[in-house]
C-alpha cells in the first residue's frame, strides 16, 4: 500500500509489517524519512533538520542556512558534487566534463502492480494484488537528466524491491558514472554488517563485523557476481540476533560486477548502496536514450535473521523464479561429473543410468566433455558439436538407451567460454574478449567469449539449439569457469568501452532467455565453478543453481548456512558424492537441504552404502513439499558453534517439522538438546520415530533430548515431527 500526503509532502510505502517513507523538501529535495517497523502515521519532518550538526558542510543558498544541508540529511538519492560528501548513487559527467549532478522531485505516480524490467531479470508478481509502485520522476536541470526512482511494495511480504532509469532528456550527451540501484540513509550505526565472502569450493560463508566510521562494503568486478562476495548484505542492529530484532537484508537481482557500500559519516548516520559496481563501468547517453539499473530487493523485519531469510526464500520462490519447475517437482538426478571427470562413452553413461534407475533416480546428467574433441579441459569449448570418438552413433543413440531405462537425460553447456584451441576460434579470432595491443589473461585453459555481440551470440546459440532441437534434452547445466580479465570488445567505440562489463551480462541474459523460451520444460542449473555466480538474476533463467564444487558434508554446511542467508533450499544444488569424510547417511541429510542429487559412481557402491541411497530416494519424495516450500529455521549455525549444525524445515501450515542435527567436531559431556521453532505451541506432534508427543510449546521451550543417540565427528540424525490432529 501507498500512499501520500499532500499537506506534508510524504510518500509512504508499507508493507505488511514495515513502512518506508520519503519526505518531499523545499527546493524539491528528496529525503528518506524512514524505513523500519510498520508505522500507522508519518509525522517524521521533525526527524530531519541535522545542520547543527553539520562539519564544514555547503548548502543550497535558498534554504536558511541553519536548516538544511544535503551533507547531513537523508538523501533519498543521493549524488556526486553538489555537497552531499557521502557515497553516491548517482553521478552523470555531462557535456561540460564536469560530474556534478543534483537530482530534485518534478512529480510522483502511484499504481497497482510493477513494471516488467525486461531485458533485466526481476522480481515479478503473480497478480497486481501482490504489490503497489511508486515512481518518483527527478530531474537534474542542468544537464536535463531524468531520473525515475522504482519502489514496489509488497502487502504481505515485507520486501520493497526498487530500481533507477536515467533518461538524457536534454540536448547534449552524457555519460552516467555511477547508478546505484538503491540507496538509504539510517539515522544511527548501530548495526552488524553481515556479508557472505568466499572462493571456489568455499562459496558463501558468513562474515560478520560491527559498523565503523567510514566506507565499508564489498564488491565483485570479476565480470560475474563471483565466489569471492555475493551481491547480499544485511544490517542487524545490536542486540538483534537470529529469532529477534531489526535486520535489514540487501540483495541484487544482477550477475555482473555489483558494490554494496556502507558508509557512516560524522554524525554516526549509515548509508548504504547497492548496484553495479562503478569501476569499470559507463554508460553513454545520446539525447532521448535511457538506461535501466538492476533491481535491489530490500527486506525489512523486526523479527530477526531468521524471519528476514524466509521473507527472502518466500520471495524467490514465487516471486523470482519461473517455469515449469517453479511448482512442479524436480527430477532426482545422478551427474556423471565426480563419477568419470572426461572419461565416459555411451556404454559406461548408460550403466551409470541402469544402477542408478535400480535407486529409483529419474536422470542421467552428462557433465562435461561431450562435444568437440574434449577430454580434458584444454580444448573444444565453442564446439558444440557431439563428440562421436566418445557417443558413438550420436547423442540420439544415447538418450534412447537412456530414456529406455525410463530416466531422463541432461546434458552440460558453457555457452560463454571459447578455448584458444577450438574449431571456433580458429575460424573467429576476434571473438574471445580481450583489448588491443595486451597479451589477454587465460583461465583454465580458456577465454571468455564477447557475449555483447549479437553475431556472437548468434552462433552459440544456432550450435545450441541444433542440439537440442533435435535431441530430447530434460535438462541443461549452464557452466562458466573463469572470470573476464582484460575487458573490451571489439564492436565498441572508445566512449563506450566500460559498458563493455554491463554488456556482457545483457548477452548472457539475452541468450538465457533464447533458452527458456525455446525449451520451456527443460530444467536449467546454473553454475560456475561452483557456486561462483550464485545469485537473484541467475535464478530467473534457471530455478537452481549449484551451490559448490565441495561436496564434502562438514564443509557444506557453512556454505549451506551461509546461502540460506538469501537464497532458498529450493535453488541450492546439493548432491551426494563419494566424498569420504562421512558415511553416506550424513551425506544425504545435509544433502536434502537442497535440490538433492547424486554425483558418484553407482556400479561402485557397497550394498549396505546401496541401501541407504535406496533410502534416501525415498526421503527426497517424503520430505519434497517441506524442503522446498517450507519455513527454513536455522537452529544451530555453525558460524558460532564450532561442534554440531542443526536446521529444520516447518511446513507452513505447521503441520509438520524436520531437524536435521550434524555433529561435526565430537565434544564429549555436553547434553544434547534440540529446541525447535516455528510450530505452533498449541498444537500436539508425534516423533514419527519414537511414536512420543509433545506440545508445540515443549518442543520449542524444553526441547527434546538426542543425548547419546549420536556422538561421533560426521554424524548426524534427522527427526521428523507431524501435527497429531484430534478428529
Ligand atoms: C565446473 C563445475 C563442475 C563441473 C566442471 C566441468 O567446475 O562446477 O560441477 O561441471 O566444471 O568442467
């Protein structure tokens, strides 16, 4: 809902439980009253009004200059040069050279429902019902850049999803410098700043430090969202903790270079931006042209970090992902990758398919090394045509053999990358990204191959769908193994070479969208290395992504607590792999915290590792709905508790709970307890195990006690508690 109020030049948007209000001040700034806990009312001007506080601070010479400076108060917007000495979201370089840029309200529109971004992914909405929308239209007169601030609330999600278009509507052009997608001002610094840093093979963990005067933040300018830091940052205010308190979360629907910075000045007052990152990045613009930044998606609660992740997991599971998977379950898979690395034919592929259909699987997933002449990772990329040393008879003949197993097959695609030795280079040598005159950076063999080019595009995409037209693929893993070092395209004239970046992620997206629309029952995974571009804008190609090369269950766990963060269990791929750490029980709990699936050789199995696989396929179909749909409650996060992990997933009916309980550091003495959260405390569950009762209330306050039931390092239990129901 939104709403605003005349008299007192307020906009207010608010969401079920939290408001956000923008105030609208003399000489037509715009300020950002508050964001927080919902509020009935909005008499907020008295909360402005900081010069006295100000330090060598200009002013606007219209405004007495006791009362006002854009150096103190709360920008809604704020921007380069005009005295504002804060982080910018915005700064334009106009004709003159200089970048100064002041934006101030010309008018504002308010309506049911949100505008589609498309070309950009997005957060979209069902039905007009879900969300109101706020446009501010801004206007910097000197240069006659036009400025649109997109707010969409929603009525009962706590989220505020938001974006920028500028729009040259002057005579000259101009180059955009800096648009951040998002920017708010908090009146104090009382808060943590949790960010989730990483590596390949160590994606996501949490990170987590008190707010310091100055710029603090992080960024990626990898040319992909990246392993290193994820486009998420939420601000928990002291004394705030998992089940309680003011937790703000930040996350960007984009996968490129991205920054989020959190800057607290002198007065102790936080700002804090989210967008592309301006390094390396701008934007030419002619007169009459516009350019749209990525949406940030906000997420306010006063409950906790917790409650701030479901809002987030509720978010992009109806909201962000699409197709048929969105609702539909997802086929169990087997991926030949950790199984055979480059070494499989048909035949071996095929007696992977015929153990693993004894399980109950339902798809083969060919990894990579399939087409050109690849057997190890130094050639073919570009190439995507089927090897047919390798399958022989074509890919047809293994699908049929495959699908007359009754299971699926899925097939692996980098679809940006060009190895120097492929067919495709050597008939494109330009096509690879690089710059004149330097010697280009290789990365696991391999370059990156301009997807800003439409002719380039073009042709990866033509080799794809040859494929794929013509054979029946149920699902696609759309890999990307290296980052982009010396950027530049070859089509781009100088005063547009740093779109280059921003660029690349449009054709990566445009050819995304070729896919899902072409194969719109084919499931995609997205990958990179890993879980190196784990991110919002992926998820809106592709429902999952796989969430890291390390498949060892002790070291999922940080990267599971650490995603969970943002992302739901519904988008982590996770799968059961030889790995040797733990017994194929442990592996599979921790697992199912995710798409589940299988990344072994399954002729290579034990009977008894047999049978609980066995198992396992049959807690995947038990457990689907709640897993996938159900409310995450992270009950011990191994960010504090270097012993044991525990986790659970409550129906959200509360009906129903399963608590996954890890050890992963034996500690002798401790009793063990589990307190759960999240059921209803008048409601009554049966331990599925035991056949015992409890009431809600003594499950969540006494909690029940697993002492002795496990103890040693790798171990792990699950218990499942459902709504005993008086008929
Ligand atoms: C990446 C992926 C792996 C696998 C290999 C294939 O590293 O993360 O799962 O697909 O590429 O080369």
């Amino acid at each position: 809902m939104i709403s605003f109020d005349e008299n007192k030049k307020i906009l207010k948007l608010d969401t079920k439980n939290s408001s956000y209000v923008i105030g609208i001040y003399d000489e037509n700034y715009i300020l950002n009253l508050y964001y927080g806990a919902y509020l009935p009312d909005c008499n907020l001007w008295g909360n402005i009004k900081r010069h006295k506080n100000a330090s060598f601070s200009p002013a606007n010479p219209h405004i007495p200059h006791e009362e006002f400076s854009s150096d103190v108060e709360p920008m809604e917007y704020s921007c380069n040069g005009s005295g504002d000495f804060r982080i910018s979201a915005l700064a334009i370089k106009n004709a003159d050279g200089n970048s100064v840029t002041d934006i101030r309200y010309v008018s504002h529109k308010i309506y049911k429902g949100k505008p589609d971004l498309s070309p950009l992914p997005h957060v979209y909405l069902n039905n007009d019902a879900e969300a109101d929308t706020l446009e501010i239209l801004a206007e910097d007169k000197v240069t006659g850049a036009l400025v649109t601030l997109y707010y969409t609330a929603f009525n009962d999600l706590d989220v505020i999803t938001r974006s920028v278009k500028v729009t040259n509507g002057g005579g000259n052009a101009l180059d955009i410098e800096r648009v951040f997608s998002m920017c708010l001002d908090l009146p104090d610094m009382d808060y943590d700043l949790i960010t989730l840093y990483g590596r390949h093979a160590k994606e996501r963990s949490r990170e987590q430090r008190p707010l310091a005067h100055g710029i603090q933040g992080i960024a990626s300018k990898r040319g992909s969202s990246s392993h290193t830091q994820n486009p998420f940052a939420a601000l928990l205010r002291h004394g705030a903790d998992e089940n309680q308190g003011d937790a703000y979360g930040f996350n960007l629907v984009y996968s490129g270079n991205f920054e989020f910075s959190a800057e607290c000045d002198f007065s102790a007052t936080t700002r804090v931006i989210m967008g592309i990152n301006p390094t390396d990045f701008s934007w030419h613009l002619e007169a009459g042209e516009s350019f749209q930044s990525p949406e940030a998606v906000m997420v306010y609660t006063n409950e906790g970090l917790g409650e701030m992740s479901r809002i987030f997991h509720r978010l992009y599971i109806n909201n962000l992902v699409r197709g048929k998977y969105k609702y539909e379950k997802r086929p169990l898979l087997i991926n030949s990758w950790e199984a055979a690395y480059f070494d499989f034919d048909t035949d071996k592929l095929v007696e992977f398919a015929s153990h693993a259909k004894e399980f109950g699987i339902d798809m083969l997933v060919m990894d990579d090394g399939w087409f050109g002449k690849r057997n190890d990772d130094t050639n073919s990329l570009g190439d995507w045509f089927v090897n047919e040393e390798k399958l022989e008879g074509g890919l047809g003949v293994l699908i049929d053999r495959v699908n007359a197993l009754g299971m699926k097959f899925g097939i692996w695609y980098e679809p940006e990358m060009i190895s120097p030795d492929s067919e495709l280079f050597r008939a494109h040598p330009d096509w690879y990204i690089h710059v004149p005159n330097r010697e280009s950076s290789i990365g696991r063999n391999q370059y990156v191959i301009d997807m800003s080019r439409e002719d380039v595009r073009d042709n990866i995409w033509n080799q794809m769908y040859s494929v794929l037209s013509k054979n029946k693929v149920d699902y696609l893993k759309w890999d990307f193994n290296r980052n982009i070092s010396e950027a530049g395209s070859a089509l781009l004239p100088p005063e547009r070479s740093k779109e280059f970046f921003h660029r690349f992620v449009l054709g990566t997206y445009d050819l995304m969208d070729r896919l899902t629309k072409a194969f719109p029952d084919m499931l995609i995974e997205n990958c990179s290395g890993g879980g190196g571009r784990f991110d919002a804008g992926m998820l809106y190609y592709s429902p999952q992504i796989w969430t890291s090369d390390n498949t060892d269950p002790i070291e999922r766990l940080s990267i599971q607590f650490g995603t969970s963060l943002c992302y739901p269990a519904s988008t982590m791929g996770a799968h059961v792999s030889a790995s040797s750490r733990t017994g194929y029980e442990t592996k599979g709990n921790v697992a199912l915290w995710g798409t589940f699936g299988y990344e072994l050789d399954p002729t290579k199995l034990c009977e008894s590792d047999r049978e609980t696989v066995k198992q396992q396929v049959k807690d995947y179909h038990k457990y689907y709905d709640l897993i996938h749909y159900g409310d995450l409650y992270r009950l011990v996060d191994p960010y504090f508790d270097p012993y044991k992990a525990v986790w659970s997933f409550v129906a959200p009916d509360k009906s129903e709970a399963l608590v996954t309980y890890v050890i992963m550091r034996e500690k002798f003495c401790d009793i063990q307890f589990i307190r759960l959260r999240g059921l209803d405390k008048n409601k009554f569950y049966r331990n599925e195990e035991t056949g015992e009762v409890y009431s809600g209330a003594l499950l969540m306050n006494a909690g029940i006690n697993i002492t002795g039931k496990i103890w040693r390092d790798g171990e792990s239990l699950m218990l499942h508690f459902t709504e005993v129901k008086n008929d």
